[in-house]
C-alpha cells in the first residue's frame, strides 16, 4: 500500500506542477491556483509517506 501512496503523491505533484505552469502560460489564475493546491497536496502526501517510512520498525 505505501508503494501506491507514494506512486499518488508523485502523480499528484506532477499534476499540480504543470496545471500551475500551464495557468501561468495562458494567465488563468484559476488553474495556476488549482495547480498549486494539487501540487501541495502530493507534497503532504510524500511527507506522510516519509514519516511512516521513518517511524515504521524494521
């Protein structure tokens, strides 16, 4: 299962990092916006996935 998390956290902030490049191109703000919440999303998700993989015992 933390394999798919992070698998999703990446997904999500490449997602993120071209819908806000993408917004930024055209000036839409909206998807610049969308963009950026997307991408902030898959950065808590990978330091969620981080921080189980850190406390998690071996």
């Amino acid at each position: 299962m933390a394999a798919h998390e992070k698998a999703q956290a990446k997904g999500e902030q490449v997602e993120g990092k071209v819908k806000k490049v993408v917004g930024g191109a055209v000036g839409n703000e909206s998807l610049k916006a969308k963009g950026q919440a997307k991408e902030s999303k898959g950065d808590l998700r990978q330091a969620k996935e981080k921080a189980k993989d850190t406390v998690k015992p071996e």
